[in-house]
C-alpha cells in the first residue's frame, strides 16, 4: 500500500532544499551516482538479474528482454550519461529580460526549477538513472513509475541513487519511486495535481494517450513521429541519398526516422529506384502509393515494394518500412505533411532558397530540417546537452526538452517603496 | 446542437492561414474591431441591454448586473485597449538560440503561435473582445465560451469580431464561439485534445479547478492570490505604510491585492498601529493572530480589529479585509508564506540587502518584490503592454502572460545534406 499523498506531500517539502541546492552539490550527487554504478556494479546486475530471469519465465520476448537487460558496459554508459550532465552550464538562476521600467521598477525574469515531475515509463531501467539525474541537475524533484518488469532493478538504481543524495546532505524525497507496479498508483499519480506540477510519459503512444486523458496535471505528449522528407525537383539527389538512407536506416526503432519519402515528379522516376535499391539493399521494405510504384515499374517493381495501404502513410513505422510517394511539388509536399505528420519531425531536400524559405514557414513540426537528416531531432544532437523528452505538444516546450526545458521562471520586482497609481 | 468537433475541425483549417497571416494583416483585423465597436455602438448596446434586462429579472446582484453593463465609455475603453494591442512588437518569427554546431548545422528556434485556444469565461463581455483580439494579434485561433448571462452581448460582439476577419480577408474559424450556454460544451471543449492546444479559465477558483480536473488539454489555472507583505526590522515604516496601503486599499477586488501583512516583531508595535489608523480610515477591517492582537492593545484595539480564525490566513480576501501577524523575523515570514501563499505576488520590505536577496531567492512566487506594492503583477505594469491571464502554474509561463506568453517555438535545421554519425 503507497501513500502516494504522502509522497506528493513530502516532495513539496523537499523541493526548496533541491531548488537552493548549490550547483557543486547537485553534481555531487550526479557524480556519486555515475561513481556508484560502476563501484556497485555486482549488486546492480544480480538485481536486473532477477528481473531478465523473470521475464524469461513470464516468456516476454526477446527484444523485450534485451531492453531490460543491464550489462557492465550499459552500467558504464549510463555513469558516463549522468557524469556529461555535470559538465553543462546550471540551468538555474539565470536572469533574463531584465530591464528598469519609465516608472523606476528594476525587473527581471529568474530562471527556477519546475517543481515536482511525475516521470512515468516501461521497462527501461536506465530511465530511472537518467530522469533521476536530469532532476537533480536542475532542481527539480522526481516521482518515479517505471514498468513491473523491472522492480528489481529499478529498486537497487534507486537506492544508489538515495545514497548520492544522502552524501550530499539533500533529502531522500528528491527522488522517489512508486515501489508498487499496481496500475492504480500510475492513475492516482496522473489527479495529484495538488503536489505535482508535470507528468513525462516515457513510452509508447498508448502511454502518452492515457497519461493525456487521464491526468488533471499538464502533460508533455511526444515522442510520436511519422516523419516526412519531401525530396524538390532542384535537389542534388545524390547527396539527397545518404540523408534519406540515414534518417531510415540508422536506428529504425526511433521516434525521429524516417517513415515517408514524397518525391517531386520530376525526378521520381530518378530517385525512387535509387531509393529502392540503395536502401532496399540494407533490407527496408517500401510501401509504394500508386504513382510511386508507377515510377518503380509497377508490376514489375523490385520484391521489396508493395503498393501502400490506406493506413500507411498515418503509421510510424519504426523498423526497417519506408512508404513513397509522388508529389505534384511543394504545394502537395505541404498538403501531405500538414495531414499526415505527427509534428516531430520533417525536412526537404533542395537547392532552391525560396523553396526551402516555404517549407520553413509553413510545416509547423517541432523540428524542420532543409538538407538534413530527420535524425538530428535529439537534445544531444541540436547542443542541449542531454535531453528528457522530445514535445510534440505545443505548451512550454517542442522538440528535445534539455535542461532549461525542465525549468521555469519567477520574476522579480524591485522598486523604492513603490506604489501603482 | 453545437458540434464542437466540427468547430475544432474549422480551427485545425483555420490555424496555418493566423499564423502565416502577414503582421500588417492581423493589425488590421484589430483595428477594424476598434473601429467597429465604436461604429456598431448603438447595437451592441442594444444587445447588451437585453443581457441585463434578463439579469435584473433574473434576480442577478446589481454587483454581477453592473460586471456584464457595457456603456459607451466601456466599448470606448475596449477599443482603445484592442488599438493599443496593434502598437506591440510583432511576437511572432523572432528567431532565438541561433547558432552553428560544431558539425556544420545551422540551427534556431523560431517564434510560432500555440495553435488553438479554448478560453473559457464568465459573464464579462470585454473579455470576449480581448481575447479575440489577443488571439488574433497573435496568429492563434480562439474557441471561446462565455458566460449565459452575456449570450446576446457575445453575439454582437463576435459578430464585430468576424466582420473585421473578413475585412482583413482571414477565415471566420479564426474566432470561434459555442453559441449555446449549456455547460455540457464547457466540459466537451475540455476534452478537445486533439483540436485544441491549451485551455484559459477566466474567472474565479471554481472554474480554473473545474477546468483542471476535467480537461485532457494543459489548462493555464492562476489568477488566485493570497498576496503578503513582510515588514523587515530594517523597513523604512513611513515608507513601508503608503506600500500597505496602495497593495490593499487600491483596488481590493483584484488577485494582486494584499491579503496579509507580516510585521516583523521589532517593528510590530510601531507599524501595526498605524496600518490599522490609516488603512482602518479607508474601511479595511483586520483579522489579527494574537501577538498583532497583542501589539494593537488586546482588547482595547480599535473595533476595526478582530482575533484570526483559523482559516483566515488561507482567504483570499478581494474585499476591505487584511490580516496581520506578528513574526519573529525573515524565517517565520518564509515559514509563513511558504504555508500559506499561492505563490502569486509576495513581497518584503525592508533596507537590508541581504533580507532583500533571501527572500528573493527563498520565495517562489510568480512575482517576487522587494519595496514594491503587489499590485505591480499586471501585463501591462510590467510592460508587457497586455495580458491574457495571469498563471500561477508552473509550466509554460508564470505570472502575467504577454503576448510572447501566448507563442511556442519550433526549431530550424539547416545543413549541406547532412546525416548523423
């Protein structure tokens, strides 16, 4: 049985000793955490082993074991994860728009912790290191919900993580964890607005979909992408081949792969078969709407294509699946996108400025690339450092949420005794 | 029968045409509204006319009858107010964090619209001319449901309202009204995630907490205020009492008024007496803890003063009433707002500069003051030149929300056809 109000209510005494915490012992604690994964590495791997021993036994699948499975080197990686966060400027204390108004007022904007962070995710037990060091970096305080097949681990992260905080004279209640895998408590922590001030869904869209419909706290929905690359007429096509076989082929299983090719018709019939070859050969399979597979020799198109469905061009794919499509040019480029995109993440390749100008102005995605790889969509790739989420809502933050994403502001007046007429 | 998804269908439409809409476009579109305020007087007036008419047969307060009275100096004043929203800088296109990354990309995040606002209001008629026009000024589309008392005032209005649209030649969806005041729209339009981007309650706490708990959209809640004052030992007390008086007496019935004075004990027996004399003479009552009962004579206090109820330093008072405590000094004052605020405007007064910092830095309120009345926590005094709400969450923004308050951003990527290593 949680006290989940209990919970709630010891983060928000917790939260100004983590928000006036200095930057030294915010990263003392994230440096203790990167130390105390390798030095307890034997205790870590005996806990997550029990998990993978469980989920064999519950006959989970081999992917999803291997997603919850902690090795010496993923140990190593995450303590090198929490250990760069030390290294990026404090996201805290910042002044900015800072002005003296006609009326005498000294005013700026300061730059402060969130607050609380309701963090809710599967079975990845380095989120729980990651989300738990992203809070303290900034200040911020985090209850913790991963996925039931990974209470072991979880249990063992989490008190490495208690012990840093404890070395570093900040209470316990800066990071905690909803020790009980009951689906109720995922659903009492979505209403307890009073003590938390924001939920990060880490998971699939169904995750998202129930955090959204089911919270009375603001919610940061994303990491959904059907990503698109309109390749113009004027684009170099074979520098436009790298980009689109990286944004497919690099890590298929993520939100910022490709999912759509929409190719100008005049050079159609040149880059699909590229297109079909090139990727084709690294084993993506190509969902072809009719026109596309017109120009892919129809009938007698490469094995690896097939005409597109009516569902294709609205699924994310994340494997190895491309779907292909014939565009009468930009205007229809833009019309496909604006029905189809998830707002993540879309680029055009081009040569033309005022081509690329266009797409710029009008695809509203989170991120829009002009000959780049939809793959940069990242908070370490666009030079945030770190990143724990990626928006694709439109309130406080879109695309890679960094450090200062995980932060608000309070503003500050200072007058001589001044009095509003 | 209204149908919500068809009007939130309309705003999806309607959406790329505000936000591209040229500047000089979305100026207009205000300018003409002004115009016809004024031009159209005589029928809006006459709407408004039956509005109160009802109210008064309603049995209405003549408090609530004279909030949904318009006059000829009211629409006069609202003109002006939409005139002045035209001579704000341009919140939409500004690039910011722009810069090159080490691997060649060109990157920004640009200025954007939020997208669709639900904006749920009681029965104040200006407030459908503000937000319409806000939400024109800054290419978003409005969804707006105002009280049933102002039905006739409304339609008239957003009659205006979609006159200068089309004037200006953007869709009628860019502002949309639910013409029907059964309530069961308010709780649909709560629920209208996948057409409407963010919720504005404006009203009283019932209404933002109904909004909260109901709505699968982030809802701005705020506008509630339990603001204090602490006199610091150093305060200069002849300066400090015009502060007292100008945070309370001002304008009582608003969120920035000051709701507690805190005395610190050294000056308790100088400057609680002469609150209670100066503001006691412009009819404040006061709800005094003992020590503050004690330092204004006990039982010989002026009949102004009554002991505290229990209750009474978590009111927030919107009338003549203020409450006063003595306090040891700044870490029971701290103690105390941290309790009892609602992190709105909180502020010390005092000549001591590192009070002045400890209280900045400790207090996390919205706005935070030193040596300044309370009232300052308003768009227009902190020259945001307007507002839309005033937020006391945390996400997004805080405090007065401006025009820039009421944009998000997306990121722009330019490379040379490049692909992540």
């Amino acid at each position: 049985m949680i006290d989940l109000i209990a919970m709630g209510q010891a983060a928000r005494q917790a939260a100004p000793m983590a928000a006036r915490a200095a930057d030294a012992v915010r990263c003392q604690v994230l440096a203790v955490i990167a130390d105390e994964l390798l030095a307890q590495q034997a205790v870590l791997l005996a806990a997550n082993q029990k998990d993978v021993g469980d989920a064999r036994a519950a006959g989970l699948s081999e992917a999803l074991v291997d997603r919850l499975t902690l090795t010496p080197a993923r140990l190593a990686g995450m303590a090198a994860d929490v250990r760069a966060l030390t290294e990026l400027p404090d996201p805290l204390g910042a002044r900015f728009d800072e002005r003296t108004l006609p009326n005498g007022l000294r005013i700026w904007r300061q730059r402060v912790p969130l607050g609380v962070l309701g963090v809710i995710y599967e079975s990845r037990p380095n989120v729980t290191i990651d989300v738990a060091a992203l809070a303290v970096r900034t200040g911020n305080i985090a209850i913790l919900r991963g996925g039931k097949e990974t209470l072991a681990s979880n249990r063992a992260l989490v008190a490495v993580v208690k012990q840093a905080l404890a070395s570093a004279g900040l209470p316990a209640a800066v990071v905690q964890f909803i020790d009980d895998p009951d689906r109720r408590y995922v659903s009492e922590l979505l209403r307890l607005h009073q003590y938390v001030d924001l939920i990060i869904p880490r998971g699939g869209n169904t995750l998202h979909q129930f955090c959204r419909e089911n919270a009375s706290i603001p919610v940061i929905t994303g990491g959904i992408g059907i990503c698109h690359l309109y390749v113009d007429a004027s684009a170099d096509l074979a520098r436009a081949l790298p980009v689109i076989s990286n944004a497919k082929v690099q890590r298929p299983s993520v939100c910022n792969a490709l999912d759509t090719v929409l190719a100008h018709q005049a050079v159609a019939a040149e880059i699909l078969p590229r297109i079909v070859a090139h990727l084709g050969a690294q084993g993506v399979t190509f969902r072809a709407e009719p026109r596309a597979l017109a120009a892919l020799g129809g009938e007698a198109a490469p094995a690896s294509v097939c005409p597109a469905g009516p569902e294709d061009f609205d699924t994310e794919w994340l494997s190895l699946v491309l779907g292909l499509k014939v565009v009468d040019g930009l205007d229809e480029a833009l019309a496909h996108i604006a029905a189809h995109s998830t707002a993540h993440s879309d680029g055009i390749l081009t040569q033309a400025a005022e081509a690329a100008e266009r797409f710029v102005a009008e695809v509203d995605s989170a991120a829009v690339y002009v000959n780049a790889s939809t793959r940069f969509t990242d908070g370490a790739q666009l030079g945030l450092g770190a990143e724990v989420a990626v928006s694709t809502q439109r309130l406080h933050a879109r695309g890679p949420m960094g450090l200062t994403e995980l932060t608000t502001y309070k503003w500050v007046v200072f007058g001589d005794y001044a009095v509003r007429d």
